[in-house]
C-alpha cells in the first residue's frame, strides 16, 4: 500500500512530541493555552501513528487553529475594531501566510463545531476514530498470533476453536489464535485499501466531469462515453473476472482497479453540475480572462460541489469496502493474514461456520465491518452541515 500503514512506534511517538511543540509554543505566546496543548496532543498521536506523513501537516494544522483565536485583520476595520486611520491594507508576506493560516484555523473551528452539533452525525465521526485509533495504537498492547497454539486444545476437543472467555474475550479461531489479536491488527489494511479506492474514484469522477461539463465538444463526447460503456458492465462481476484474470500483489493496484471502474456514476453527475455551474457570471469571467482549466475548475467550480462530492466519497468507500470483503470471501484476491475480510473467508473455508464455539471467529469481523459502515453513513450526516452554507447557517 506504497508504504501507507499506520503503525505506532517509539521513533513516532518522538517525531510526535516534537512537532506537537511548535502549536504548544504558539499557545503559550498567544496565551491561547486549551488551544496549544489540543495541538501538542494532536500532533504526539498522529506522529505516533503516522510518523512525519501525519505529524508534519497536523503542525500547520493546529498552528492554523491556534493563530485563529488571537490574529486579528488590520485590515478590516469590522472585525480589528481598528479605527479608519488605523487601517492599513498593506502587509508583509509573514502577515499575508498568518492572514491565510488564521482562516484555515477559523474554518476547522467551524466544521468542529458543525460535527458536534449533529449528535448522529458526531456518533459516525467518534465510531471512525474508534477503529482508527483500534487499529494504530491496538498493535501496542495486543501481540499479533501468527502460528498455531496447539497447546490451547481443550481436553476431549477435536478442534482449537473455542467460545469467548475471560482470557480471550473474543475466543479462538481454528488455530488456536486469539481472535481479539487478529481483531485488533487486521482491520487496517482493509480500511486504508477502501479509503484509498474511494478518493481515486473520486478524484478521477471530479476531474473528467469538471473537464467534460467544462470543455464540452469530443472530449465530453470521449469522456462520456467511456463512461456510459463502463456503467453497461455489470461492476462486482467484472471485479470478480478481472481478479481471475490479474494477480494482486498490491492492495493499492486493487484499489486502483475499483477507482478505474467506479467513477463513472459521480462523474454524470459532476458534469451536469458543472454544465449549469458553467453559465454562471463569474466562470464565464474565468473563462475570459483566461485563468486556465485548473484554476476554472479548483476555485469557481468545485467549492459549489464539494458537499455532493464528499458525501459520495463517502458512501464510495463504503461500497470499496463490501468489493473487497466479497472478493477476499470468494477467494479471487491473495490472502494475507491478519485480515477482517480473510478471517470471514477462512472461517467458511475450515468448516468452522458450523460450529456454534466458533461465532466469535466470524461475527467479530462481520460486526466490525457493519459497525464501520455505519459509522461512515452517520458521518457523512455531519459533513452535508459542513460543506453544505444554507445547513451551516446556524453554526
């Protein structure tokens, strides 16, 4: 997965605690002192976990939050309370980033605000931290059980498997190994693979409508009808033969394959988005100005899509996730342990389904995949107040 596990490791941990310092500091001179060691806190588990790959952008981040409680716009005499004499509209670089980076932090307090309004909303967002936080810091505390544990057999038993108890809360699979340990460490691939499906799809679905809707001519006609030629195709099926066809080696190459095959619904729908955004005033002035297709299409265009947008990211990665459990279930991707989707399939194929002591092994996976779907869709409740003005007007 190009080196994107999630891993905590004593090295994070520093790098961590290090970056966490910067909005620590920033906190301190600002007497902002909540705000700084929210920040420290961030940055030590997301360095923990992440290492530089989260520590780094968590520093601009909650730096960005800090500066927003005390930066004050000298140039607007509404929101400084600065007299008109006071005002001076012209500013330095150092104040024209702090200008940029207090906006960032005053729209993150925002959204938080909006995630904690919606208690349903708020529910999905603490579920996703769950599993995330499950399946980063878990590995820390909870050994991964690769080998048989032969000697865990019980006297007169035929098979390792064996119900929740106090010792393994979750009991033990067909081998014998803690089912709780394979819980706790096989949950992270499968999420990441999901994630990373959903945001190609996506990305490729914004790109080629925003171009079509846009450009129009051959190469809306081009685009389009590849895309209505990808949506004749039955999409699991064709999963199923293109994974007897390709080996796997990559979960990201797995992801790259559902992205490649999945864009074409959001990408109808972003084209007749932009087809009527294009006839607005001011894109047409882009237009004629000559701001150029990225700039038309990252500023004028995609701000007014971007609840429609997240939101089917979401319910993407949510059908990424069931592709990929039915894929692994049929056998038709290489099987790695740990893994919630590989406990499933192995669990049908040992015959272990069949046992009554060995519910846990199945329904652990089973629950926690339903219970991180659910908590996607609760989410994405919270994310239309967020993206969505006429929804966030009460915040």
């Amino acid at each position: 997965m190009i080196g994107l596990d999630t891993v905590a490791t004593p090295v994070g941990l520093l790098i961590g605690i290090v970056c966490g310092l910067i909005p620590l500091a920033a906190g301190i001179h600002y007497k902002q002192y909540r705000a700084g060691i929210a920040g420290f806190i961030a940055c030590a588990l997301t360095g923990f976990g992440c290492g530089l790959i989260g520590g780094l952008p968590m520093i601009v981040l909650t730096y960005a939050v800090v500066l927003s409680y005390a930066y004050v716009n000298r140039q607007d005499p509404f929101t400084s309370r600065a007299a008109l004499t006071e005002v001076d509209f012209s500013e330095t670089r150092v104040e024209s980033i702090q200008r940029v980076l207090a906006n960032i932090g005053t729209g993150i307090r925002r959204s938080f605000r909006a995630l904690t309004r919606n208690k349903a909303g708020f529910l999905g967002f603490l579920g996703i931290a769950f599993f995330i936080l499950v399946t980063t810091f878990g590995p820390l505390f909870i050994p991964y059980e690769g080998e048989a544990q032969m000697d865990r057999r019980q006297p007169g038993s035929r098979v390792l498997v064996a119900p929740p108890s106090w010792e393994h809360p979750l009991g033990l699979d067909w081998k014998g190994r803690d089912v709780l340990s394979h819980m706790v460490h096989g949950g992270q691939r499968l999420i990441i693979t999901s994630i990373q499906a959903g945001l190609i799809a996506t990305a490729l679905a914004v790109v080629l409508g925003s171009a079509a809707g846009l450009l129009g001519g051959p190469i809306d006609t081009v685009i389009s009808a590849v895309a209505n030629f990808i949506l004749t195709i039955p999409g699991f099926p064709l999963l199923i033969v293109l994974a007897a066809v390709v080996d796997f080696d990559s979960d990201f190459m797995l992801a790259v394959l559902f992205g490649v095959l999945n864009w074409p619904t959001l990408m109808r729908a972003v084209r007749a988005q932009v087809l009527s955004l294009r006839e607005r005033d001011y894109v047409q002035a882009a237009f004629v100005l000559d701001l150029g297709l990225w700039h038309i299409i990252s500023r004028e265009v995609f701000p007014n899509m971007v609840s429609y947008i997240t939101v089917n990211l979401i319910f993407t990665i949510r059908i990424a996730m069931y592709s990929i459990v039915g894929l692994t279930f049929l056998g038709m991707v290489p099987l790695r342990d740990p893994d919630w989707a590989v406990m499933i399939f192995t669990g049908r194929q040992q015959g272990v389904i069949f046992l009554p002591q060995a519910a846990g092994m199945l329904l652990s996976p089973i629950i926690a995949i339903a219970l991180f779907q659910l908590s996607l869709v609760l989410f994405a409740r919270s994310l239309e107040e967020i993206f969505n003005p006429r929804l966030r007007s009460g915040v």
